[in-house]
C-alpha cells in the first residue's frame, strides 16, 4: 500500500513538472512570436485607420528595419491627411532619411498651404537639410545678423556696420542651394562695396540706407536655399582713420629711407676721407725715403768731385740761415698774436 502511495506521488510531481515545462516554453514562444511581430503596433495601426498586414511588418523585421518609425510616421500622416505609401516611407528609412521629420514637414506645409511633394520633402532631407525647418522658414522668415564688417570710405575713415537679413527658406532651391554662410559672405562684400565707393564716411552715417538699398539691388539671393526680403543696417560706428595711418606710416618709412640715404652719403665720406689721409701718408712716406737719400747723395757727390767742400760748407750754411729765420718768424708770430690776446 506504501508503495502504491509512493508510485502516486512521484506520477503527481511528474505531471506538475511536465505541466510547468511546457507552460515555460509556451510563455518563451509567445514573447518571442510577441517580440518578433509587433501585434501591439498592428492594432494601433488598424484602430488609426492604417491597413498594414503582419506579413509586411514581419518582412520589416527581417529587413532590419523597426516597425515603429515606419508605422508611426505613417499614422501620423494618415490622420493629418497626407497620402503616402509605406514601401516610401520604408525606402526612405533605409536611404537614411528621417521619416518622421519628412512627415511632419509635409503636415506643416499642408497647413500652410505649400506646394510640397513628398519626393521634394524626401530629396531635402538626404541633402542634410531639415527640411522641417525649412518649411517653417517658409511660413515664417528668418532673421540672419551678419558680424560686425569693417570697411574703409575714400576719406579714409573706417565704418563698422552690423547688418540683419530677413530671408525665407525657398523649398524649389534647398537641394545644391547654398546657406546661411554664403549670404552673410555677400551681404558683407555688398557693404564693403558701398562704403569703399562712398567719398566721405559722413555719407554713410547720414543715410545708412544708402548701404541696404545698394546691396538689395545686387541679387545676393542668387543659387542660394534663400530667398532676401530686406537688408537693414542695425548699427553702424565710426572706426579709425586708417587713411591718417596710413599717411603716418608712409612718413615713417619715408623717413627711415631718407635716415638710410644719409647714413649711405657719410659712410661714402668717411670712406674718402680715410682714403684721402692714405694718400698722403704714402706721399709723406715718399717725400721721407728721398730726404733720406739726400745725404748719400751728397756723400756720393762729394766723393765723385761734383761737388766741392766748400760748396757742401755754402749749402748748410744757407740751411742754418733758413732754420734761423724760421725760427725768428716763428717767435714774432707767436709773440704777435700773444699781444692781440
């Protein structure tokens, strides 16, 4: 009887064990079967009125793509009015696209009564553009201030003027349109134009219109994402003199040539002066070789019979004579110009 009991148990725990295993994997399918296919997502699409089978949201998952940024744009369009197929919104997706901001631009153009296809919106988007905000550009424009643009009149004066540029987003140029850099770029090259052209600063500080006008007028808009509806100088200041500089440091250089020329001219009379005193240094050292041949001429002279003793006797005599009176007109001229002191 014991073991009858014992057989019953162990058939009891078995059957309970079994039960639990197989509720276990049925659990695991069902989450798996739940992960996989986004039934959740289905029926909100079916109650939002979007018609998408679990065949096609199960070759999304194989795709790699997730349902929800496919299905969820799609309702959202679906309920704002726009008609889109969903192989689009996928394709996009895959491009690298933003879905959901390609949606939301085509509602708000909707709503603002613009043109806007969902190949133009989609085309925008994978430019880099956004295109939501473009659309919103579009309805409401943008105000662009330019840095502070220096720019020198024909007086010389600098002017510094900050500009601001009122643009709006043209949907037709976004792709290979240029940017908000590039209107700037104009728009300081405009100023710079103007007030280069002006002949007093004094022009420019009384009529700042005069630059605006002038750089509307230039088609800055061209090839650009943009479209200009009006320039307005915000401020504009007086810079430095830079023509007074300029003049100051044109001076300065003038000065420093002139310095150099003359620097030049004195090394040049240095140079001949010390020549010069070269010159006659030789000249003295030759007039010295030949009186140290004069004795030997005389000694020769005198040996050879040209010339007798008494004439040696007459010339030094008449050597003393001149070094006497030398030496007299020496004193006197002393002696006179002691007496004028």
């Amino acid at each position: 009887m014991l073991d009858l009991l014992q057989v019953a148990s162990y058939s009891s725990d078995t059957n309970y064990l079994s039960v639990f295993i197989i509720g276990a994997v049925v659990l695991v399918l069902l989450s798996i079967f739940f992960s996989f296919i986004p039934v959740g997502l289905w029926i909100t699409a079916f109650f939002s009125g979007v018609r998408v089978g679990l065949g096609t949201l199960i070759g999304m998952r194989l795709r790699r793509v997730s349902p929800s940024r496919i299905i969820n744009p799609l309702i959202k369009a679906t309920k704002g009015g726009i008609k889109i197929e969903i192989n689009e919104l996928e394709a996009h997706h895959l491009s690298g696209g933003d879905v959901n901001k390609v949606v939301d631009a085509l509602i708000a153009a909707q709503r603002a009564d613009i043109d806007l296809e969902f190949e133009q919106a989609a085309a925008i988007d994978l430019a880099g553009r956004d295109v939501f905000e473009a659309v919103q550009i579009s309805v409401n424009p943008k105000v662009i201030e330019t840095p502070i643009i220096a720019a020198v009149a024909m007086d010389g004066i600098e002017i510094k003027a900050i500009a601001k540029v009122t643009v709006r987003a043209n949907l037709d140029r976004l792709v290979g349109g240029a940017g908000e850099e590039t209107i700037i770029s104009r728009v300081g090259e405009g100023i710079v134009t103007t007030v280069g052209s002006s002949k007093s600063h004094k022009a420019v500080l009384e009529n700042p219109d005069l630059i605006s006008q002038t750089v509307l007028s230039k088609g800055l808009d061209s090839g650009t994402a943009f479209e200009i509806l009006s320039i307005d100088i915000a401020d504009v200041d007086v810079g430095r003199n830079i023509g007074a500089a300029l003049q100051a440091d044109q001076a300065e250089a003038d000065k420093k040539i002139a310095q150099a020329k003359a620097e030049e001219r004195r090394a040049m009379a240095v140079a001949q002066e010390q020549e010069m005193q070269a010159e006659v240094r030789r000249m003295k050292a030759k007039v010295v070789e030949a009186q140290s041949q004069v004795p030997l001429a005389l000694a020769e002279a005198l040996k050879s019979g040209k010339l007798g003793v008494m004439d040696y006797y007459n010339l030094e005599n008449v050597k003393a004579d001149t070094g006497m009176r030398q030496t007299i007109a020496g004193n006197d001229y002393s002696d006179t110009s002691e007496g004028d002191q």
